[in-house]
C-alpha cells in the first residue's frame, strides 16, 4: 500500500475546467489510486460520481508507508 499524492490540472473531455487540484489517497496501485483521485473530485464539485470524462493529466506522485 502506499499513499499517492496529486497535484495539478484537472480535464473534462480534453478541456482544462480546473487549472490545480490537489489529492491524496490511499491505494494499492497507481491505476486504483487514479480512480479514488478522480472520484474525489467528483464528489467535492458535485458531479455525479459515474459521469465521465475526468482525467488527471499531472504526474501522480507515490510514497512508501513504513510499517513500525
């Protein structure tokens, strides 16, 4: 598991509708990561969590969780 961190612009259909977002959650991979980033954004704009056509085209960043 590790936490992903996203930090940058965010598409509707190829179009810019937010010049800088930022995330964080919590994943096993960086593709579930990507869709628990999107359906935040989502769910804080008051979009319907299953339209389309958001996409995070910014680097998702990755960091370890270390387990004391």
């Amino acid at each position: 598991m590790g936490v992903y961190t996203y930090d940058g612009p965010v598409t509707l259909f190829g179009r810019c509708i937010s010049n800088r977002w930022t995330g964080e959650t919590t994943a096993a991979t960086l593709g579930r990561a990507k869709s628990n980033l999107i359906c935040q954004y989502k769910m804080q704009h008051n979009m319907t969590v299953g339209s389309g056509g958001i996409d995070l085209p910014g680097k998702i960043r990755k960091e370890e969780l270390e387990y004391v």
